[in-house]
C-alpha cells in the first residue's frame, strides 16, 4: 500500500528541506521536492504534515529492557512502546539481564521474544565473561550487534579483569566490542572511603566521587590502548568525562577505529542535580560536573563524540529510593531522550541537523545497520512526526513500566506526534497500533 506524507519539513544529511515522502509499504519509495513529482500516486493515501517535521527514526544503541529475569522493572514489551513513543525505531539492547546473554541460546530466546512483543526493530548485544571468551569468538558475527565488556560492575556483574582474557578478545573479536570503562579497584577503594565516612547517611551527591573521573579516565585508557595495540574496533559507552576526550581522535566517523558514544544524561543533569532529584539520577558511570557535561555537549557537536544514546535501565521507584549505597544504578530515560536533545535545540546548544546525525546517522553508520537511519529512497520507513507543542511530563504520560522519570515536571516545547516503523504507523497522538510490525536489524559490520 502507497502512502505520501505531504508538506513537511524533512531533516536529513545535515539539511532541512520542504518536500513529501513516498511510502511503498515498508520502504521509502521516493523523495519529491514539489507535487508535480506526486502526480504518478494520485490514488495513494496522503497525509499532510504541513508545519511538521519529519526525522529518521532514532537508532539507540544502548538500553537495558530487563528481559528475560528482570521483568518486574521493565520488559520488551513495555519498553517498546516507550521508546517508539519518543521517536526511537531501532534498539540494540544489552546483556546483563537474567540469565545474562553470555550464549548463543541466551540470545536467541531474547529474539524470540524480540519478535513477539518489540514495537520497535531491535538487536541484542552478546556479553563478554572471563570464563566464555573461546565460545563467543566461534559465533557467527551476524548473530548480535556487538560484543559487550564491563571493565567496571554495573547491573549484573559481568566484570571482566583477567590480562589474558582481555588480551584475547581484543585480539581475535571479529565485531565491534562496546566497553564499560570505569576502574573497578579505584571504585572499590573510594566506596569504602566514603563508607567509612557516611555509613548509612550517605548523600547521592557522592556518587561522582565514588565513580570519580580518575575510575573512568584510568579505565577508558587502558582498553584504548588494548584496542590500539591489536588495532581492534572499539567503542566507548557513556563517556561521562571532560578528561576522556583527550583519548579520542576526531577524524570523519568511517574512518576511526575507535569511537565513542554519550548518553542523554550527561547532557541533561550534572551534579548539581544530586541535591534536588537524589538517587533518582544515580547512574554509572556518574553524572560528573557543569564543565563536564558542557565538554561533552561541544564534543558531540564536533563529532569527536560520535553518538548519543540513553542506556536506559529501569528500576522501580521503591528500589532507587532507598539509601545511596543501597540504591541501585540506572535511569528510565527512552522515551524522553529526543524531547531532550530537541529541547536544547530551542536553546541553541544544537542544531536539529546535528541531532539527526549523531542518533539516527551515526548510529546506522557505525554498527553497520543496513538501510535504516537516514530517509533514503529504498531504505525501510523508519519515521518520525515531530511538531512544535509545549507538554509537560507527568506520572499519566509515563510508559516505561517502572512508572516514574527525572524528567516529571519538565516542559518541552516539542512532542513526538507519529511514529513508523517499517512503513507502519506504531504510535499516533498516545494510541498505538494493536499489532508491533518490528524486524531484527541486519548488521553487517
């Protein structure tokens, strides 16, 4: 089924042009600058968009949906929705759930139920241990999106310390590895510091402190110079830190061999943060400072960073109000991510252009995503609806199935009006469509 999307504002390859899109059912047929190209589709269903923005689809490439093992938080389903709600087609989620995705058969029950209950296309990340480097390295590369390293604990202790291991992996890993980079035996030293100091009382104000620059700069140094010495492709999750970006090289994205993502977070708060919001905004690696996150804004400008993420982690409200050592790390941060960035586009610390590249171009680019990411004639119409409308969060718009978000009383001056996926409109003015129409993403890096 033909369907044109007419008089919109199409954000693109770092322009922003009026035009109308062709929709052929699940690709993008053709683009047209005026309506005489739209004479050969005068039976097609239009829809007109005048006065509204049309942008890829957003590619995250960093969440955490909490299944299989974790589901009372969160789970695919849920998640999901949330995220095509806030203009993110595509999901590549991570491997420390229940059992953690440290196995092909790990992996193929997360697909499964991927391809049951996903409103968004997804693709499932395979996690590195000590002890599974030899199995890992045997599986089919097309298998997963990338392999997941933890040089620091997080969420489901995947930690890995063993010199040979790493060694091996940087070796002979045939796909991209994605690390956690923070220095586990800084943070164990500063927590029992600041336990000693605190007990239980501890403020969140800490957590900066515990997780402190020197953990993520000693951490993020020593893989990158794994990487460098086995001239392996890397990525670096959640930069959090000023200090890291003399670690990285800006030179045109397909030709780096080591890249770096940020994630929403670290653009939004900062410490400052701690007194107000609490453990509600206790993440890992930490929020750091102003300065930080005012180096990070610049460097994601720049494309010194390369893409922006959220590593969405859910958890219960009751969970992330309990005592700041107790509580545990992670933030419910998809659905609002692209309200995010548009938001600090209204204050001129981006252009729109920008914000399409670095979470819908960038992403497709560098994990090899195929025909997704750009509005591309033959590429899969994975679309987002955007129009100027101030809203304000609240408990009521809260799709995330752990109920709550940093972001409740927070106004944005635009809103995610329509979503596609695969040609197929999934999310329309809070309805969403009965049946999900996502696809496993094809990777070819």
């Amino acid at each position: 089924m033909i369907k044109i999307l007419k008089n919109t504002q199409i954000v693109n390859e770092n322009k922003v042009f009026e035009g109308h899109l062709v929709i052929d059912n699940e690709r993008i047929l053709k683009i047209c600058k005026t309506e005489d190209d739209l004479s050969a589709f005068a039976n097609a269903e239009t829809i007109d968009l005048s006065g509204k923005m049309l942008l890829p689809g957003v590619i995250d490439t960093h969440v955490h949906f909490r299944e299989p093992g974790l589901t009372h938080k969160a789970d695919i389903f849920f998640e999901s929705r949330a995220a095509v709600a806030g203009g993110i087609t595509s999901f590549m989620e991570m491997p420390n759930t229940n059992p953690p995705t440290l196995h092909l058969e790990n992996l193929q029950e997360k697909k499964q139920l991927a391809s049951e209950k996903s409103f968004a296309n997804y693709a499932f990340y395979l996690g590195v241990s000590n002890e599974n480097i030899d199995e890992i390295l045997k599986i089919n590369p097309s298998e997963y999106a990338a392999l997941k390293l933890f040089m620091g604990s997080s969420t489901g202790n995947m930690l890995v310390d063993d010199e040979n291991s790493l060694s091996k992996l940087f070796a002979e890993a045939q796909k991209l590895i994605v690390a956690h980079c923070e220095d586990e035996t800084t943070i164990r030293n500063n927590t029992a510091n600041y336990q000693a100091q605190y007990g239980d009382d501890a403020p969140a104000r800490i957590h900066p402190l515990v997780r402190s620059e020197e953990a993520c700069f000693k951490s993020t140094e020593k893989a990158i110079a794994f990487a460098k010495k086995y001239n392996t492709r890397f990525h670096i999750a959640h930069l959090s830190t000023a200090k890291e970006l003399s670690l990285l090289e800006n030179m045109p994205l397909e030709s780096k061999r080591i890249t770096a993502e940020t994630c929403i977070q670290y653009l939004w708060f900062c410490d400052e943060d701690y007194d107000r919001l609490g453990t509600k905004i206790k993440c890992n690696p930490a929020i750091k400072t102003s300065k930080d996150r005012e180096a990070l804004r610049q460097a994601l400008k720049t494309g010194l960073i390369d893409t922006l993420a959220t590593d969405h982690a859910p958890h219960l409200l009751q969970e992330k109000m309990q005592a700041y050592f107790k509580a545990p790390s992670g933030i419910p941060l998809i659905q609002h991510s692209l309200n995010c960035m548009l938001e600090l586009c209204e204050q001129h610390i981006f252009s729109v252009e920008e914000i399409v590249q670095r979470m819908c171009h960038a992403p497709a680019i560098l994990f090899g995503v195929e025909h997704r990411g750009f509005i591309r004639e033959g590429y899969f119409a994975d679309l987002v609806v955007v129009d100027k409308q101030a809203w304000t969060v609240d408990s009521s718009t809260i799709l995330s199935k752990c109920g709550w978000s940093p972001f409740e009383g927070v106004r944005f001056n635009s809103k995610i009006l329509c979503t596609f996926v695969n040609g197929s409109v999934v999310y329309e003015n809070g309805v969403f469509a009965e049946k999900p129409t996502a696809k496993e993403l094809r990777i070819k890096n």
